[in-house]
C-alpha cells in the first residue's frame, strides 16, 4: 500500500510540474507626452508627416500577434489632451459625444493613463469629461498625488491587471510641480503632492493589500537631475529611493532616457511618439525576476492602417477646422528672430497682450522654437504656429525695480558676456527641439522680452548691469519707485520659468496679491486680432509710440556674434 501510495504521488508531483508554467514574461509598452500627436498625416498639405500614435499601434499590434495580447500591457504617462490641433478641436469645439482620445486608446488598447500637466492645463470642463469618459471604458486616469478636498484621490490612484501569467500593480502620478504653472480655478479643489515620499508610501499600500508579483510606477514627471532639488523632474530621485519597483516610467521632459539601479528600470520614452518605453520581464522559477528596459524608435511610414481608416473622418474635421481662413499678413514672421533681438512676431505678441490688456508693459517669449508664418493668406494652423499653448493673459502690478530685475534674470537665461559665444548655447544634442549638436541651454519659452519700454541689453556688462530702461514707449521717464500695469501669460504669472521669483523676487503670495485682471487664452486673442485687422502688419504692430523699442548693444560687436552662433543652432 506504501508504495502504492508514493507512485501515485509521483504521477500526481511529475503533472503538477509539467503544468506549472516554467517561465511568465510581460512586455510593458509606454507611450508619454504624445501631446495631440494622433494622426500621422498633416493638417496642412506639403508638410511632412509625422510619428503618431498610428505608429505607436503598428509597433505594438505586432509586438501583441508576436508575444500574444495577453503578454502585453500598454500604459501612457500623461500630457494628451494638449499640444496639437487634434486635441484642440475636440477639446474646444467638437465637444459633443465621446472624447476622440478617449475613442484613440481604446481602439489601441491601453490599460492606463497618467494625467500630465497640460492635461490639467485644459480645465475642470475637460479632464473631467475625459476621465468619466475613460473610467467608463474601463481605463483609469491615474493620478494617486492629487488629493482632492475629501483627502482621497481625485483620480483613481491604481489599477491591477493580469498579464504574462502574473499579478500587475500599476500606481499613477501627475506632476508634483502643477501650482507654479497653473491657475488655481484650472486645479481648484486639487492638491498635487510630492512623488516623495507619496510614491513610496503608495507602493508599500498596494503591495500590502493586492501583493502583486510585479509593480509599475507609472509618472509624470521628467527624469531630473537627481539631486532632488527639481519638483516638476523627480524620476532619478525616485530610482535612487524607490523600494518594491520593478519599472519607473518617466515623461514631462522629452528627453528618452533609460536607467537601472538595483533591479529597478526607469524608463522615459520621450515625446510626440517619436519612441516608445518598452520593458521586458520575466519570471522563472530558476532565474526569478528579470527586467530589461529600452526605448525603441518608431517609424513614421508603418501604421496601423486599419485605424487610420477608422479615424479617418475625425481628421478631416480637425483638418477643414485646421484649414480655414483667419486674415492676411503682409510680412514674413520667424520665431528665430526673437533671439537676436526686436522682430515682426515678437511684436505683433506685444501688440496683442497691450490692445487686449490695455497694460502698460508687456512681456513675452518665443513658444514656439522654430517656426515661420509666411505673408499671405493665414489659416487656423497657423495660430498654432504663432501660440502652441491654452495660455491665458494676466495683468499684474510691478514697481519699475521688479520689471528691470525681471528682464535682468530673464536675459541671463539667454545671453552671455561676449567670448566664444554671446547665445547662451553648448555644444550638445536637445532632443525636445530635435537639434543634433548645438543648442541653447535654457529652454526658449522662458526668453522673456519686454514691450511698452525703450531699453538696452549691454552684453559687455556683467548680470545685474545689463538692462537700462529710459522711459516708457510715450516718452514717459521709467522710475524705479514707481508702479506699473504688466501683461503676461497666465504660465509666467503661476511661477513658469521662476522669473517672477527668482528675477523680481516675488513671493507666489505677492504675485496672487498683484494680479489685477484675468483675461481670456492669448490664442483666442490673436485669433481675433486677424477677425480684426484683415490684413496685418507692420501698420498695425510696428507703433513704436506703442511697443517702445529695445536693442542688444554694442551693436556692431554683438550682431555678428548673434548670426554665427544662430547659425550652429539651425
């Protein structure tokens, strides 16, 4: 009976071995910062086209018919609902029905979305629609930092999945760094927390309660420095501290970027669907836990031309909407320009922010790195080209000392004491602005200019001497004492760039005390600048008794300087 006994439990032991699966692998697919690049057609014909997320379907179809759908997870990090025309429309104007993107990743199958910052920038009306409208097809926005008034989450802060034959815990994050960017009535009844020590504290949650055999830390938030003084970009802080993560993925900065430390894999695929985060893990009994993370680039020409059909005629809508006409111009505008000096574009800005505030002094930046709008007819696209972002125009109260502080810091985030270079630029690629080798080292939409003053910027002086202002554009005397009307963005007003903080010395308490007026988003407003105008030109943004004037000096030392070092960066 005894032997009896044991060779049943010898066949019983040799089946149950046979049937144990001897390896499990998960292949985790990431996509961040897509910001509105769905379509892989251009709006506007002649344009080249582009990776989208009908790229990203391609890649990852075949990777599923490769490995099995059922071995697969897709996740995003965040910032979808901004940044293109596609977005825009259906955010704005087609608001009737279900939200395209929330059609878009539910035809690609993704698991989970984290919410970004521009995706907060869209308003209450808007990310709360599209996070109804996800949760209903069973995709969570996630985002366990942001508290709402309850001391709960405002999204939901994880879901599980099983994939690979094994327990998947995904855990969302937005960006901790909302308030220096956004109004408060955009996040009213929010609070964004720090990823640390909220991430850990999270992880440690759901490993208690859902004891998953693999954790995703899904963030927006860029990959930093490390050293944890950038709030917006604490992806390496998190690798350095994290406990219980087999992959961190990463976003917010554009920038691929692939790291591990200690078995965790940070993972942050870039922007614009240019590539994608793809990690790989596997378990088996002999070997245990095993992750390899990459970023694999993907091809504009291979799409999913299924999908392409699907959505065909919701990109014709945002393609007439793209197309029709706004105004003329009567003179060529180049975004480039505005870093040498006074230009047509950085003008007719100004000229916008003044007639729409009826400020005193205008600042602004150049949004869009390098763009052109050519005299002629002007369509809808071209706004884009002119105001990429859903910026609002604020007036705040500033004494004459904070504007000359103010423009003081801002130069210095742009310009240097002439030597080899008078850009302030380094020899190094940016994958943000595509550039291969030079490149400036501080992000362009932070080069504030000024409007309403005469001024110069002396770059043979050092930082604090450089900006003399003489009076106003009137001809009024410019009094360091004395209080003045300023129109900016609503970006720069929250915090954007830290101009206000760190170049005026502005508390966020004293900015919030300063604002005077709240006005509507610029776009709209040069929009109907061109309703108004017709034609524009300089006849209409080239009032010198309006604008003022300013110039780098010494001229004939530093234009040279500008066009060659100008000419490394394009």
């Amino acid at each position: 009976m005894r032997h009896k006994l044991i060779a049943i439990f010898s066949v019983v032991l040799s089946l149950v071995t046979a049937c144990a699966p001897k390896e499990r692998t998960l292949h985790i697919v990431t996509t961040g910062d897509v910001h509105g690049s769905w379509f892989d057609e251009p709006y506007v014909d002649g344009q080249a086209k582009k990776t989208s997320l009908m790229s990203v379907s391609a890649w990852v179809d075949s990777l599923r018919q490769a490995v099995g759908k059922q071995n697969v997870l897709l996740l995003d990090a965040g910032d979808c609902l901004q940044g293109d025309n596609a977005p825009y429309y259906y955010n704005y104007v087609d608001t009737e029905g279900e939200h395209l993107f929330v059609q878009l990743v539910d035809y690609m199958g993704y698991d989970a979305v984290a919410v970004g910052n521009h995706d907060i920038e869209t308003g209450h009306p808007v990310y709360d629609k599209v996070n109804e409208q996800l949760r209903a097809r069973g995709i969570p926005f996630l985002a366990a930092n942001a508290v709402g008034e309850d001391g709960q989450p405002y999204f939901a802060p994880y879901k599980v999945f099983r994939r690979g034959g094994l327990k998947v815990a995904v855990i969302g994050f937005t960006n901790a760094n909302m308030k220096a960017w956004l109004d408060e009535k955009i996040w009213s009844g929010i609070e964004f927390q720090s990823l640390i020590p909220c991430a850990q504290e999270w992880v440690d949650k759901v490993r208690e309660t859902e004891h998953p055999d693999v954790v995703v830390v899904l963030t927006h938030s860029g990959t930093g420095e490390g050293d944890g003084s950038i709030l917006e970009s604490q992806g390496l802080d998190l690798l350095e501290s994290l406990q219980g993560v087999d992959v961190l993925v990463c976003s917010h900065d554009h920038v691929p970027f692939v790291k591990e430390k200690d078995g965790t894999w940070l993972i942050n695929g870039g922007a614009r669907a240019g590539n994608v985060g793809h990690a790989v893990i596997t378990v088996s009994k002999a070997a245990g836990k095993q992750v390899v993370g990459e970023t694999v680039r993907m091809d504009k020409n291979k799409v999913n031309e299924a999908m392409k059909e699907q959505f065909h005629l919701a990109f014709e809508a945002v393609k007439a909407f793209t197309l029709q006409p706004v105004g003329a111009l009567s003179v060529d505008l180049h975004t480039r320009d505005a870093y040498k000096g006074m230009c047509d574009y950085a003008a007719l800005i100004h000229m916008v922010q003044l007639e729409a505030s009826g400020a005193q002094i205008s600042f602004m930046a150049p949004l869009t790195f390098d763009g052109t709008v050519a005299a002629g007819q002007v369509i809808y696209n071209d706004m884009f080209t002119i105001y990429p972002f859903e910026n609002q125009l604020y007036v705040l109260r500033m004494k004459g000392s904070e504007i000359r502080d103010y423009l003081e810091y801002s130069y210095d985030n742009w310009i240097q004491t002439p030597g080899e270079h008078v850009l302030r630029i380094s020899d190094s690629p940016d994958p943000r602005t595509g550039a291969q080798h030079w490149s400036f080292v501080s992000r362009t939409y932070n080069f504030d200019s000024a409007a309403g003053l005469v001024y110069t910027v002396d770059l043979t002086k050092p930082f604090g001497k450089r900006v003399k202002i003489t009076s106003l554009a009137d001809g009024t005397p410019f009094k360091q004492d004395e209080w003045y009307t300023v129109a900016m963005t609503s970006y720069r007003a929250s915090g954007g760039g830290e101009i206000l903080q760190k170049g005026a010395g502005l508390s966020k308490e004293e900015v919030d005390e300063r604002i005077q007026e709240r006005l509507p988003e610029i776009r709209e407003m040069v929009y109907q600048y061109f309703k108004k105008h017709g034609t524009v030109g300089t006849q209409d943004f080239g009032n010198r008794a309006v604008l003022g004037e300013w110039y780098f000096v010494p001229e004939k030392l530093v234009a040279p300087m500008f066009e060659k070092d100008l000419s490394l960066i394009f």
